[in-house]
C-alpha cells in the first residue's frame, strides 16, 4: 500500500515517513555491519543504509553489497535526517533507512564504462590522474552514457527548447505541420543530398522542409512552423556538423517587410532562453558542473547588425576580407567574442547577406544588387539559423536559378508552386542540437545529439 515516491521529492518535509523508491544501484561500499548505497534516479541521487538491527540480517546486509553496480533495484525503509549534509549526492539533508531490497533487473559485473568516470571534469581528470571517459567510448555505450547526471539533464533541457518552441509559436498564431522526408528532387537543388532506393526509380532524403513550408503559405496557412529530421550528405567532420539533425523551421507570410519574420524569429529564440532560465535551472546547474560555462546572456529586443558592420568589425580587428566574402567559421567566432565585448550579449541577427554567398531563391535586396534579404543568428559566435525572404515570383526564381547554373527540370515542382498567386514571405531553419549545445556552452554537437549520425557513425 506505500506509494512509489521519486529521489528528487525525499527532502526534510519526507523526514520519518516509509517510503517505497525504485532506482538503479549508482555505487555500494560496505562497511562493518552496515552498507551504505547510492540509489540514482536521472540526475538525482539519495544515499541508502543497510544496517544490521530490527530490519536488516547480517545476511541481508551482504546480499546489499553484492548487488552489481547499475542494477535496478526496489528500496522500501524510512527517511532520516542526516546528522550532517551527504556529500556526492543531491539529496544531501536525507537518507534512506533500508528495511527491505530487491533487485528487479540485475546488471552485468562488468561495465563498459563507469558513471564517476563519465561526469568527472576532464581538466580534473588530468590534473590527478583519475580516469575521464572518451567521446568515442561514450558513443559507442551509448546507453550506459545517456544514464549519466549532465547527460539526462541536457536531454531534459532540449526537451524544453522544444516544448518551449511549439508554445510560443502557437501562442503568436503559427500552425505546426509534418513534411515530407522523402521527396522526388534535393531540397535546396544540391549535391549534398542522400539517394535512397524508391521502388524502380530513385528518391532523396531532405535536406530541408523549406518547398512543404513554402506551399503551405501559398495555400494560405500564413504562419507555419515544423519540427523533425534533416538530412545532409556532407563530409563534414567538426565538431558542429551532423549528417541528421533536428530541425525547428519556420516560415511566414508578412505584410510590409520582410523585417516583420526576423523580429518574430528573434523574438521565439527569446522567449526560449527566458523559459530555459525560469524552468531548468537544475539541468543548466548539473551540467556546468562538468562543463563549467559563462551563463548565456541575450538582449531584449535582440541586436542586429548588417553584415558590412559585421565585416567593419572584423577589419578592425585585423581581418582581410571582401565585401562580399563570406565568414568563415573562425570570423564567426571572432566576430561573436567582439560583439559580446561590444554589446554584452551572445545571442544576435547579421542581416543583409551578400547576395553572392546565398541560395538562388533568396531575395536580392531592392536597394543594393549586391545585397539580399537575408539574414543568420548566432550563439556565442556560431550560427544556429540561417534565413531569408524568398522569392515569390516564378519568372525572377526562374533567373536566379539560371544564374547559378540549376537544372531547371529538377527544380520545376518548386517555381510551378509560386504561379498561382504566393504572397510575400520568409523563414529559416534552426538546429535543435546546436541550439542546446551553445546555450550550454558545450563543445561538441555529439552531446546533444542522443544518437548521432555523422560521416563516421552509422550506430547505435
């Protein structure tokens, strides 16, 4: 009849009550007559008594000791005030009296990695000795790793950013729709695009929703929004870069510029940040544990630059490079530690790109052929979305398609979906696992993918 109660909730106002708790065995040492435990439960963890008295047989105190590390196990005893607080655990002003345990799954003696060894700081590792845990090893046991405090609480907060996502953009009127993932010609009329077998003929995994999203303002739904996988075929080893990734895309219709779509995405990422620091304190907390980080700072509303003041900068700093060049990836960083010196802030919008380094179907820029409607944002120096008012005329898409060398043919579904009357309008892509990545300030995108694909991993 005793209710399942979570680690997290044992705090003092549970102090003398019987319990019932259902964890795995995180470590067990003995000692003397009695052995104490560490019951683990996501990020959270309680230490647990075993001791030789009216509930607990020599006997049973030994069958504690001997369980396997990771095991899961059902506790049932009381909740004690600890005489002073318990260090290496969150649950550090309680334990737990054990009155009986049982295993419900026991683990394997040996692990291919240990949990203390997978959250330990690596600069703290190397400093005494003590063993860290590999990226590789980490991806290989994927699911052993997955069990670790920073890794459930970063997996808790991008559940949040795209919980957070889908609230604000139904709350400002978008509607969320799903998109073709197999489609008949590349998404962004590429080579970076995965071919798969489609009965007797051929298909494409997309690269992006962009056509679907497209259409859907065409067919007036004016504001839509969607959330699932993207595929890119690119070599790209680094530490930013997936083959499939998570993809938060918007697009919307607008009225007078396309400015009006810049400011609602800008605003959404806002709002996200702000929910991330109201609700998952904890996880950003845990996390920063062992990947200490400035906290993300962000303005209200969010700077923007046009790209030549961004360029200005760079020359400034000593940068060569053209007007119409695009950034490089270490201008990019360089640019965002100048802006944080500058304006305090690491989130912000670089608007007008050259029109040389964007997609044919972006707009050019009315006043300047140089310049287009286009614009990316950025987190601390990287970009997280990359955006652009399209063009919603066939006959000026059927040029800039020319312009850059496109086969019509292949792209025919995509101008024929603007002839029967399409509105202005503009959006952009986000990337899930760079967003979580870079408002954590983590170093590598393959800790916020569950499971990652890239060039060199195929599994799990």
């Amino acid at each position: 009849d005793r209710v399942l109660v979570r680690i997290k909730d044992l705090t003092l106002e549970k102090a003398d009550q019987e319990v019932w708790v259902r964890g795995r065995i995180h470590t067990s040492r003995a000692k003397g007559k009695q052995c104490f435990l560490v019951l683990r439960q996501q990020q959270f963890n309680i230490q647990a008594l075993v001791a030789v008295g009216q509930h607990a047989s020599k006997q049973m105190v030994k069958f504690a000791a001997n369980i396997t590390k990771e095991s899961i196990v059902d506790v049932e005893g009381v909740v004690r005030k600890a005489f002073q607080k318990v260090g290496g655990c969150t649950q550090q002003d309680v334990e737990l009296h054990v009155q009986r345990i049982y295993v419900i799954s026991a683990a394997e003696p040996r692990l291919p990695l240990q949990l203390e060894d997978a959250v330990r700081p690596e600069l703290e590792g190397d400093e005494d000795g003590r063993a860290t845990v590999n990226q590789d090893t980490r991806l290989d046991n994927r699911i052993i790793d997955l069990r670790t405090s920073t890794s459930q609480a970063i997996f808790c907060l991008q559940s949040g950013i795209c919980q957070l996502f889908r609230e604000t953009l139904i709350r400002k009127g978008f509607v969320e729709i799903q998109t073709p993932k197999i489609i008949s010609a590349a998404s962004e009329g590429g080579a970076n695009v995965f071919t798969v077998s489609y009965f007797k003929t051929s298909a494409y995994l997309a690269q992006s929703p962009q056509l679907y999203k497209q259409m859907c303002i065409c067919a007036d739904f004016d504001k839509v929004f969607c959330v699932g996988p993207v595929f890119r075929a690119e070599d790209s080893n680094t530490h930013r870069h997936l083959t499939e990734f998570v993809g938060l895309d918007i697009e919307m219709a607008f009225n007078y510029h396309y400015h009006e779509v810049v400011d609602e995405i800008a605003d959404t990422l806002v709002q996200i940040f702000k929910g991330l620091q109201e609700r998952f304190q904890t996880e950003i907390q845990t996390v920063g544990k062992q990947f200490p980080c400035e906290p993300f700072k962000f303005l209200e509303p969010t700077l923007r630059l046009e790209y030549r003041e961004g360029v200005a900068m760079l020359r400034e700093a000593g940068v060569e490079m053209g007007d119409e060049e695009d950034l490089s990836t270490p201008n990019e960083k360089l640019l965002g530690r100048l802006v944080k010196e500058k304006y305090d802030t690491d989130f912000y919008i670089l608007d007008k790109y050259p029109l040389a380094v964007r997609p044919f179907y972006t707009m050019p820029d009315p006043a300047n052929p140089k310049s287009s409607n286009s614009y990316d944002m950025f987190m601390r120096g990287e970009e997280i979305l990359s955006g652009a008012q399209r063009i919603h005329d066939p006959q000026l898409l059927t040029e800039r398609a020319k312009h850059h060398g496109i086969d019509l043919e292949k792209i025919k579904a995509y101008i024929d979906s603007f002839r029967f009357g399409a509105p202005p309008h503009a959006g952009g892509g986000i990337g899930l696992e760079r967003v979580t990545m870079l408002f954590l300030g983590l170093h590598n995108v393959r800790q916020t993918s569950m499971f990652p694909r890239d060039p060199k991993r195929l599994t799990p």
